[in-house]
C-alpha cells in the first residue's frame, strides 16, 4: 500500500481554507474514487487525470486508487484539484520523489493533454499560501495575479510533465517575481469629466462625494448629462491604495477567474442594466458568488434608470450600503463578501422624463408622478446622501465649446487632499463614521446648530439624514481645508437633500 499527501486551497467566500490531497492505492479491482464532499466539477477530475497522465506517458495502476480531500465537511468545487491528484497519484505510484511535495501548494485544471488550465479566486488562494510560509505552483496565466501578494513564492508552469521535471530534479520551475511598479497608475483609461457641458453644481456634488465616499442620487430629465457625469466620476476618486487594489483584484478573480493585469489600481465602474435580479446585485448560487455590489469593490457602482429596477431588488442594497460587506446564507454554507463600493444613481423626475424641462412638454399628473418616485423607498432613499437635480441644458450653452471647464486630474488633486485629511484625522472616509464618531469629528457652531436645527424641523429630516448632512459638511470643509464645520458648509450641505425637500 502507498499513501501521498499533497496540500491544496479551497473556496469559501473571500477565504481559501486549507485542503489536503490524500491519495491511498491499494490492492484489488481497479477503481477511481474521490471522496471529501466533492461538487460535480471535482467528480469528473478523474477522467480528466486519467487521460492527462495517459498522454503524458505515465502509468495508471491498476488498482484501487482513493482520493479524499480533507476537511470533509468542507465543500470542494472546481476544477482546481487536478493537478494535486495527479501528482498525488504519481506520488503514491513511486513515479515520481515525495520528498519535496509538502514544500508546496498546487492548483491547477488539468487538459486531457496535460496542459494546466487557469483557475478562479488565484489571487485569494495565494493569501493562504503565503501565510502557511509553502510556496505556491499554479497555471501560468495566473502567475501575474497570485505575484500581486508580495510575501508570496510562485512557481508558474505550463504543464503537468513541466512540474514533474521540476520535482525529479532534471528543470527545476522558475519562480514567478511582480514587475508592476508600486507608483499608482495613472486615470488616463477614464473619460475627462471637462467633456461635460456646463452643470457646474453637479460637478461640485460629485467632487465632494469623491472626496468624502458619499452616495449620490441625480434626477433630471433625458439627454442632461446624468451618465456621461457618472462615467466620470471614477476619474475624480483618490488614487487606489496598495491594500484597496489587492481588495478589489481579489474579488475580480473570484468572479471572473482571471484578473485582468491591465487595470490593476484602476477603480472598477460596474453598471448592470435595471432588469438584474436582486442575485445579480448581491451575490448567490449554491456555490455563492460575488455580486455587482463586491465587484465595484473600492469603485463605482451606477445605477441608471433607478425606479425600473424592481423595488424588491434595490431594497437588498440597504445592508451593504451600511455595512459594507453582505452576508450569503444558503442552507448548506454560508459567504460574506465585502462590498465597499460608491453608489451613483440617477433617474428622471417623471414618468416622461420631462418635468421641469424647458420645452414645457410634461403632461404627467401629480398622481402618476408619486407613483413614480415612489417606487424608491424611503429607507433607501435615506441612505443616500446627496441628491441632486441636473436640469437640461440650453441649446446656446451646448453648442459653445468647452473652455472653463476643469479637467478631472485637477479634481482629483482637491479630493486626494481632502480624503488625507479624513485618513489623518479619522482612519476612515467621512461617509464611514457612526453616529458616536459623527458628533466627535462633526462639531458646530452656534450659527451652524441654529440653521442645521431649523432645518431638521422644517425638512423633517430623518436621525438618518442628520447624521448625512453632518458628514457631507464635514467633507466640505475639509475640501476648504478647514478644521470647523462652518455655518456655509451646513447650507451647501442642506443643498443636496433635494428629494427631502420635494
């Protein structure tokens, strides 16, 4: 009897467990056998290691082979397990030494060829790699993202036969190093938000939402420059941090299987169309994966046409837009994600579209119009904290040539100022503090108590909406560079609370 162990990773929402390949070949009638709590995807790795080892001239025993992959109670997916046991089998074979197998990690689908495949949630496997001090083999089209994690040792390959000449000694792999400069990349991909005409006063809203993370809501009708605004606003945000550009890539890896070297440090911007599910926003499936709101992780999630999404679907957003991260219970397991993400929003006054428009063509009612608006609840309305109307823009001003309009890195400059405040003083953006930090940081002068009072009472703000309001004029003067909140700062601040006064 032979025995192999090898070490491998699981998934488990943003975590990767440890899992150990045992491969056990024992006298009697030829069998294959995977046991561990396999999902269908590692069930059928047996064919597909049965035909990579056949064509890559090695030998199946013909005997009974047993695979368990252990901690049983631990659901086991994907493709990922070929490459364990194959080696585990060679292993136990004696095809191959066993004096190094313990050094590493592996990972890897196998093609019938032998070729390595690449696999999702790298850049997460990796993490647990580098802190049991293993090092890690894996595909090569998933060396760049794993080399993300610095303390990491990655050994790329391209085939079963390649590891297998590493392990004999006869080519040893060569280790994998990150050349990706640690200076931040430029926002050159993102459109310039001077290419806006005119809207001063959105500009000056979403300057400070990037400046304090705030949630923003536009109304206006058609044709305003709501999207071509929100397609922008990602060029305005602060430079992405060491820690928020790994964040964000893991997550990508997790959905898409492979992270797209090119846009690391760049913030993602994700606009699912007002016919996605409530699912597809979150997160979910038997096997839970991340959703819009974990893959605008540290960037921009848009939501255009805000009341077409179902109303049950944009409810789901209230516990991440609080927390963020959410929470997946399925009856056989459990993932959280994080979901620390921008929402921008926008949405017409009306049914038509053209409330308030100056060609005067809305004929909705009153009655058609609440029914509109009110497909958005309260709650959630609550939880944005700048609203703002975009009105349209005349025809004398579109056809003039943009010559005052400020470019988005000039922008960008004042909100990473002003975002280095909040980190300095706070270790948190403003949009992130509670109630108890939002009375410490968020003092104000008589002048500002009496108008922020007089306020509460003719608006009927919420507790919610007090706190905001707080926190946006807390942004604002730290846009102005300012220690106290000021009397003007609360008055600009009121400013954005347009649906509260409607």
């Amino acid at each position: 009897m032979s025995l192999a162990v090898l070490y491998s990773r699981a998934l488990s929402g943003m975590e990767a467990p440890l899992v150990t390949v045992e491969v056990h070949i024992a006298n009697g009638l030829p069998s294959f056998t995977i046991v561990g709590l396999p999902e269908t995807e590692v069930k059928e790795s047996k064919d597909r290691v049965r035909a990579a080892l056949q064509n890559a001239q090695f030998k199946i025993p013909a005997q009974r082979i047993t695979i368990n992959l252990a901690p049983a109670d631990l659901p086991k997916a994907s493709g990922r397990f070929d490459l364990p046991i194959a080696l585990g089998i060679l292993a136990a074979s004696g095809q191959i030494p066993t004096d190094k197998l313990n050094q590493y990690e592996w990972a890897g689908e196998l093609a019938l060829t032998g070729d390595l495949r690449p696999i999702h949630g790298a850049l997460a496997m990796t993490y647990g790699t580098a802190r049991s001090g293993r090092q890690f083999v894996l595909p090569q089209q998933n060396a760049a993202e794993a080399a993300l994690v610095k303390k990491a040792k990655i050994f790329p390959a391209q085939s079963l036969l390649q590891i297998c000449a590493h392990l004999t000694g006869i080519k040893p792999l060569q280790r994998h190093t990150n050349t990706l400069e640690d200076s931040p990349q430029t926002t050159s991909n993102y459109p310039d938000l001077s290419e806006v005409k005119g809207q001063t006063h959105a500009k000056r809203a979403l300057e400070i939402a990037a400046a304090g993370g705030h949630s923003v809501l536009m109304v206006g009708p058609p044709g305003t420059g709501k999207t071509m605004l929100a397609a922008r606003f990602p060029g305005i945000l602060p430079a992405m941090t060491e820690q928020e550009a790994l964040e964000s890539a893991a997550i990508q890896s997790l959905s898409s299987g492979n992270f797209n070297i090119a846009n690391w440090k760049q913030r993602p911007y994700r606009s699912p169309h007002h016919t996605a599910s409530g699912v597809a926003l979150v997160g979910g499936g038997s096997n839970p994966r991340p959703g819009e709101v974990s893959l605008a992780m540290h960037g921009v999630l848009f939501l255009d046409e805000l009341p077409e999404f179902g109303r049950r679907v944009l409810e789901v957003l209230r516990e991440p837009l609080e927390s963020g991260y959410i929470t997946i219970s399925r009856a056989a397991r459990q993932a959280e994600f994080p979901a620390k993400f921008q929402l921008i929003t926008a949405m017409n006054p009306c049914p038509c579209g053209y409330l308030g428009h100056y060609n005067g063509k809305c004929h909705c009612t009153p009655d058609q119009i609440a029914r509109y608006r009110g497909k958005i609840s309260g709650p959630l309305l609550d939880r944005i904290d700048i609203q703002i109307e975009i009105p349209a823009i005349p025809q004398d001003d579109l056809m003039r040539p943009v010559t005052d309009s400020e470019q988005s890195n000039l922008i960008r400059k004042r909100t990473e100022s002003a975002r280095n405040k909040q980190l300095a003083r706070q270790e948190k953006t403003n949009s992130a503090l509670s109630a108890k930090e939002t009375d410490t940081f968020c003092q104000l002068d008589t002048a500002g108590k009496d108008l922020l009072k007089h306020a509460f009472t003719r608006l009927n703000f919420s507790a919610r909406s007090y706190h905001r309001v707080l926190r946006v004029a807390r942004t604002i003067a730290d846009l102005s560079n300012l220690d106290e909140i000021k009397k003007n700062h609360i008055a600009e601040a009121i400013q954005y609370r347009r649906l509260d006064k409607n």
